[in-house]
C-alpha cells in the first residue's frame, strides 16, 4: 500500500491531474500538510470543476480556520452544486476575527440573496460592531430570508439601537419575518414593547400569534393577561396551547374558568396544557376536573392532572 504523499510540490501536481478522483485524494492528503502550504493549493481547489473537490477543499479550510479562505469560501455560496454550497454556508459560520468579519461585511450586499442571507448568519458569531449598521439595513432588504436573518441576527447581538427598527418588521410583509421579529423583541422583554405583542396576537397568521403568546408569557407583565384570554378563543389550536401556557406562567387565576373548560377539549394536548396552567395556578376550583383527568386516555394528560393536583394540594398545605 503506498504511502501518503505530503511533499506540497507533489500535491500541486495531483491536484492538476485531469482524473477527479486523484485531485480528490490530492485535498485529502493535504490535511498532513502545514498550513502555510497547504493554504494556497487549497484555495486553487475551491476553482476545481470536480464538485467534490471543491466540497472537501471547504471542509479543509473551514478546519484551517485561515481568514484569508473567507473570500474563496464565499464565492462559493452560489456554487451551482447544492452540497458545495451547503459546505461553504456551513464554513462560513466558523470563522472567527477581525479579518473574516471584514471580508464578510464586504459580502453583505453582495446581489444574490443566498449569499448575503449565509454571509448574515456567519457574522452572527462574530460579535463585530462593524455589523450592526449593515444589519439594520438588512432588515430592509428584498429577499424575505435575508431580513428573516438579519432579525435573528440583530436579536442574537442584543444591540439597543436596533429596537426600532426590530419593531418595523413586525408589520413586514413576510409572515416569517414577522414571526421571528416577535421573538427578537422578546430579548429585550421591555414594558414598552408590552402593546406590540398583544398587537402580534391578531396576526393574519397564526404563527406569529402562537409566538407573541409565547413572548407574553415570559414578560411577567399581568398586563398581558387580557390579549392572552383573548387569544384563547383562536381558531387554532397552537395559539391557543401557548395562551394557556402563558396564563399560567403569568399566575393568571382570574382565567382559572376558561382554562378549566379546555380540560374538557378533544384534543389532548390542550388538556394537558391545561392542566399545567392549572397547576402553575394553584386552583382548587380545578380539583375534581383534574381528577376526572387521572384516568384520562393519554397518560402525557393523566400525569399533567396528577402534577397539578400534587401542586394544589402543597398549596393547600401551606396556607
């Protein structure tokens, strides 16, 4: 069996080669060479018309961590072969320092959208606050998975400046947008922001209603209590699941009766959602049903009632 060739000279050769499965060993084999080295063979191999080789020759810089790949690996986020420009999305994400965020803002307007959507995620990591002007100009951008990216993004970076401009994607076209927009906005969990949520929970999309349940969930604001009861009377069931949640996370007691009648629900995973409120509640006016529920079919439901009743009783016990 021969043994593998690490002369870089060698290399450069095989990577010639007109057979693609030897400039693939050629890539392979350059993980035994030092980086200095092996960075420009590398590079030539990003331009290889072998798809394959193009695809390890990413995996092999992403590995080298080296700044100066950015720009290669770049160009190939419009690679006409899906798995080359998965890879080099992939990549994109681990490269750290000032110099890959450089050649990554440089990108941020590049003119096909799949580009600066992956150029938007890699910077995520990145933390430079060279971004965060370009970012907020993403929001604007035409191509709904940029903007959804530059939301999550911005969200990711917790920068205060970006709030309004956070807030404006809430009545973006895109429903996603919209979505994502709301959970961003949650970073921050400011009473200010208290009118939008409850705003987001009549959504034209029930997606984006399920999240602002969600969202007022986690505020602690009992301010939130009337728009979640609302939002109880969904016609989707998703929505409704996490306006129960959200009420008993909120210690909504006042909504106790309207929670103890989805117990009675179809669906078991209102039951069940139910029940927890209930227990988050501390309602003893939700005993019998909930024991009603201890025999229930689902056994996810059966242990929500018996979690519930569990937490009824300590609270009876300390009172």
């Amino acid at each position: 069996m021969n043994e593998p060739i690490t002369n870089s000279t060698e290399l450069a050769s095989r990577l010639r080669d007109p057979d693609a499965g030897t400039r693939q060993l050629a890539v392979m084999e350059l993980e035994d060479v030092a980086d200095e080295r092996a960075l420009p063979l590398l590079l030539q191999a990003l331009e290889d018309p072998d798809a394959l080789v193009r695809k390890l020759a990413v995996g092999r810089l992403e590995e080298l961590g080296d700044a100066r790949a950015v720009p290669g690996v770049i160009g190939l986020l419009s690679d006409a072969d899906a798995d080359v420009r998965d890879a080099a999305a992939a990549a994109l994400r681990d490269f750290r320092g000032e110099e890959a965020a450089t050649h990554m803002l440089e990108a941020i307007r590049h003119p096909e959208p799949e580009v600066r959507r992956s150029v938007i995620i890699g910077l995520r990591e990145l933390r430079d606050a060279r971004a965060i002007e370009p970012l907020i100009d993403a929001l604007a951008d035409e191509a709904p998975a940029v903007r959804r990216e530059a939301v999550i993004t911005l969200a990711y970076l917790r920068v205060p400046q970006s709030i309004e401009p956070l807030r404006k994607r809430l009545r973006d076209a895109d429903a996603g947008v919209r979505r994502v927009a709301v959970g961003a906005l949650n970073v921050w969990t400011s009473p200010a922001l208290l009118e939008d949520f409850v705003h987001a929970l009549a959504d034209d999309d029930w997606r984006v209603r399920a999240e602002a349940a969600i969202v007022l969930g986690r505020t602690a604001l009992s301010s939130a209590i009337p728009g979640l009861r609302r939002g109880l009377l969904d016609p989707y069931w998703q929505v409704q699941k996490e306006a129960i949640a959200a009420l008993g996370k909120l210690n909504a007691c006042v909504a106790a009766p309207e929670l103890i009648d989805f117990l009675k629900r179809p669906m078991s995973e209102l039951r069940r959602t139910a029940a927890y409120a209930l227990g988050d509640l501390r309602a003893i006016e939700a005993r019998e049903p909930l024991e009603a529920l201890t025999h229930d079919p689902d056994i996810e439901v059966r242990k929500a009632a018996k979690r519930a009743l569990e937490a009824i009783t300590h609270s009876e016990d300390l009172s």
